[in-house]
C-alpha cells in the first residue's frame, strides 16, 4: 500500500531510444510505401506503442491500447468526408466564388472542434497505466460553443483574443481528462498568456532570434505550471524545471541532427524531445495512486483522431 501523505515529489521518465523508434519508422515506411498509404493506421498505432511503452511514471509504463484496426475505419470515414468537403468547395468557388471563402471557414468552425473531442475521446480511452484506463468527459457541443466563440472573438479583435481563446480550449478539454476516478485540471489565464506571449514576441525581434528559445521554453513552463491532478482534495501539482540554454541546447541538437542525416535522425529528435520533456516535468503533491479506481468507459472510435490527423491538429492543444 502507497504510504505518502505528505508532499512527495513523484518520478516522471521516458526511456526510448532513438534507433528502436528508428527501426519501427523504417518498417512503418516502407510498408505505407507497398500499401500506396493503406497501412498508415497500423503505423500510427506501432509508434504510439512504442512511445507510451517507454514513457514510466512511478516505475510503471503507460500503454496504448488502441488498433490499427481500429484507426483504419477511422481513417476511411476522415477521408471520406474531407474528400466530400472539398469537391464542395471546389464546386462553390467556381460557382459562387463569394460564398466560398465564407464556406471553408464555417467547415473549419465545425470540422476542428469534432476532430479534437474525437482525437480526446479516442486517445484518453486508450491510454492506461496501471491498468487504470484514461478518460475524457467533454460534450462535443460545449467544445463546439467555445470554439465558435473564441473564432467569432478572434476574428473582430484581428487576432488579440486567441491568446485567451487558446486558454479556454485548454482549460476546457485538459480539465475534462480523467485517469480513472481522478481528474486534470488546467487554470491557464488568457491575459497572463497574452503578455507572455507579447514579450516574446518583441524581445525575440530585439535580440535577433534569440531570446526565442527563451520564448519557448516560457510557453512550456506556463502549459505545465497550470496542470493539476486532483481528487477529493488531494492531489499532484506539475512543476517546469525548463532553462532556457537547455532549451536552446535540444532545439539546436534536434535541427542539426535532422539536417545533417537528411532526415534520417529524425527518430533521434523525437526520442532526444520526449527525454527532454520527461525530465523537465517535476510532480508534486501527497496523493496516494493506489486509491486510481476504474472509472472510465473504452471508445473505439477512432474518426475525430484521423480527421485530427488529416488537418495536422497535433494532439494536445
């Protein structure tokens, strides 16, 4: 039985190494390559396997769970109906020309906010450690009331809103991810991210570039800083160990390594990030992980995860 009730700092590593995701990119390529693309879902699946299987949290690893069966129904179901969209726009802009710009943005005012409750769903349900299966409980039509909300904002402000837009997506959906009977909560604030993301901005022109690494690595302390794992009270908070000069050190490794091997390193930029990340990211807190109880329901539905893929959303916010 876990025994800490007083705040503990709690281990958080990823042990992959680059030539064992490089030998999986290899196979995965080649076979999407003699499929004429047919095999990218098992691919997908391949390397998620591997990259949670190497990702440990208190000695014990996290696992995908998810197919490439799965994934591949997704896959067709995404394909379809973006093939669908555009022959529409395509239709629209040789016809009412006027209409279609107005058209692509209402698709992406619908489609983006599917994808990620979709990608969420999909993902979290697959996710498990310690046999304690993620969750994530958003309503897709709260997601879609906020996302129309912050566009409309965006839009009539020329941009100034989407740093408190941003926030809210990420307070809204982090907040609805669950492990087990415990749940994340993110409290991000949109001015405070605005003003971060203003110096930033001015100082990485005034320095030439430079201060961007700094730039960044504020960004990754800020996202981090405002995570949380509660449950009835007690809980974890998550803390940044970030610098700036480690930063610009993987940055600067991962460029060369990519541009020198012509692509080839890119395994190694990977594995080298999530190390990085892994070892940056400290857990703080009192809360007793033997108490995690099953709570979440799986979902084999893997379209909003592939419509995610398709439109190059990434997967967390």
């Amino acid at each position: 039985m876990d025994t800490k009730t007083e705040a503990n700092l709690y281990n958080l590593s990823f042990t992959g190494k680059g030539i064992d995701l490089f030998k999986i990119q290899i196979v995965n390529s080649i076979l999407i390559i003699l499929t004429l693309g047919l095999y990218y879902p098992w691919a997908k699946a391949a390397k998620l396997q591997y990259l949670y299987s190497q990702t440990v949290f208190e000695e014990h690893p996290l696992s995908f769970t998810g197919t490439g069966k799965e994934m591949f129904k997704g896959y067709i179901k995404a394909f379809i109906l973006l093939v669908v969209l555009i022959i529409g726009f395509f239709f629209l802009s040789k016809g009412l020309k006027q209409f279609a710009l107005l058209f692509f943005y209402l698709l992406l005012a619908v489609i983006v906010p599917v994808a990620i409750h979709g990608s969420y769903k999909y993902r979290m349900a697959k996710t498990v450690w310690r046999g304690i299966r993620f969750g994530y409980a958003g309503d897709r039509k709260e997601l879609f009331m906020l996302f129309l909300k912050g566009i409309f904002f965006s839009v009539i402000t020329l941009g100034f809103y989407s740093a408190w837009f941003k926030m809210d997506l990420r307070r809204y959906v982090l907040g609805n991810v669950r492990i087990g009977n415990a749940e994340f909560r993110y409290t991000g604030d949109g001015a405070e991210y605005f003003w971060l993301n203003f110096k930033g901005y001015f100082l990485t022109i005034f320095t030439l570039g430079i201060y961007g690494f700094w730039w960044q690595k504020n960004i990754f302390d800020y996202y981090v800083n405002n995570l949380e794992l509660y449950q009835n009270g007690r809980g974890v908070m998550f803390r940044s160990n970030a610098t700036g000069g480690g930063y610009a050190g993987l940055m600067i490794g991962n460029f060369f390594i990519v541009v020198l091997t012509l692509g080839l390193g890119f395994s190694w930029a990977i594995t080298r990030t999530l190390t990085y990340i892994a070892n940056n990211i400290a857990m703080i807190g009192n809360y007793s992980f033997d108490e995690l109880v099953q709570a979440q329901h799986d979902y084999d539905n893997a379209t909003g995860e592939d419509i995610a893929d398709f439109l190059d959303l990434g997967f967390v916010i």
